[in-house]
C-alpha cells in the first residue's frame, strides 16, 4: 500500500506526507465498530469528491490528494477505564464514553490510520478535511530520519497491525481477555469474510485507479497479528 501511494507521487518529499488518525467513535458492541468504519470511509470520500468540485478552494490540490490506511481495533474493559493514562481518558470521554454508567464489559474504539499525501493542501486544509468526518484527527510528519519508503511502509504497516493488548496508564500493556479476542475474531470474520476488508484508499484523480472501498475479493487475507 505504501509503495503504491508513492508511485503516484514520484516527486515528492517527505513533508508532502503525514501520518493520520482518525478517531470515529465507540461502542459496546463490535458490530458498530464495523458499520462505523463504513459510514465514516464513505463520509471522507465524499468529503474529497466535494472539494474536488467545489468553487473557491484548492481544487488543484484536491484533485491530487490521496492516502491509503486501515481500520484498528482497539479494546479497553469498561471497569478499568481509570486505569488508562489522562490523554486516553480525555478523548475516550470526548467521543462519548460515560464511566459511571459504562458498567464492565469491553469497550471498542474505533480508529484508522493513514499515510496521506498533503502535498500543495498543507496540514491545515487535511486536517480541516478529516475533522470533517472524524470527531479525533491526529496528523503526524514522517520520520526524516528514515527514507520516504522506510517512513511510508512504517505508518502503513502501523496501520495495518492487529493487536490483542490494551495500553494503559505508564506504558503497562494487558492482553485482552479470551472471550474478548473470540469476540473479535469471529466478529470480523463475519464482517469481511477472513479477509481484511478493513482498508480504505484514496487515489489522486489523476489516477487512472478510482477511489477505492475497497472490496474483500480484492486484499489479501488477515495474517498479521501481534499480541497472541
């Protein structure tokens, strides 16, 4: 994914690209968490095709806007939310979370991660742009310290990752409980038929490839765990 988002920019540098999170909400059932990584991929891709049609913006820089990420999974039990540090707290509340009615089964958040080319947009105008269908947007510059590629497969294969462990407070790190991780897994077997179904792209318009939901006949399977 990231050597084919690159190959449409062959003269970029690594200030053209950030890497994005986007935080789309959470819920008490995992099902939720799929249909809303749905609505909110086709959110942002009308949010693109808007700008790219709309008067009185960049419509040039739009037109070659593009990223490439996925759906993560993240899981923390509702009974140990004061146990996750301030900022986790801070914007799990932000996106809804109501501890003294949460009760103690899982909470999952649903979040995705991007390698997004800003190119002439800037950071302001991509960012303006993800907020737009995400309540929590992080944008990050790439590491100049690695090479374009190097950086670029770093926030993709990030991305692509799934972990079976929640991050609390100081860095402790527990593994989710089985019931959890069977939860999951047969979850999103069910929603993407034991493929990784969960990845969205935006090419540029210049692209001779559409902008792409991507359907589960044309990824690969889901093997890369961490955490087990």
């Amino acid at each position: 994914m990231a050597r084919d988002l690159l190959n449409k920019y062959p003269t970029s540098e690594h200030d053209d690209f950030r890497m994005a999170t986007l935080m789309f909400g959470l819920t008490p059932e995992l099902g939720d968490v799929f249909q809303k990584f749905r609505s909110g991929r086709t959110a942002l891709h009308k949010a693109v095709d808007y700008r790219r049609n709309r008067s009185g913006v960049d419509r040039a820089g739009w037109q070659t806007f593009g990223l490439a990420g996925a759906l993560e999974v993240d899981m923390f039990p509702a009974n140990r939310f004061s146990d996750l540090g301030v900022e986790k707290q801070d914007q799990y509340r932000n996106l809804g979370f109501k501890p003294a009615t949460a009760g103690e089964g899982p909470v999952w958040i649903v979040t995705a991660h991007a390698l997004v080319h800003v190119g002439s947009l800037g950071h302001d105008a991509v960012m303006e742009a993800l907020h737009s269908v995400a309540p929590i947007v992080h944008l990050k510059e790439l590491d100049e310290q690695q090479t374009l590629l190097e950086a670029a497969e770093r926030v993709v294969g990030y991305a692509c990752k799934v972990s079976f462990e929640t991050t609390f407070a100081f860095g402790r790190k527990s593994s989710w409980p089985t019931e959890a991780v069977k939860t999951y897994l047969l979850g999103t077997m069910r929603s993407s038929h034991g493929y990784q179904g969960f990845r969205f792209v935006v090419n540029p318009k210049s692209s001779k490839k559409k902008s792409s939901m991507i359907s589960d006949s044309h990824i690969e399977p889901m093997v890369t765990m961490v955490g087990l």
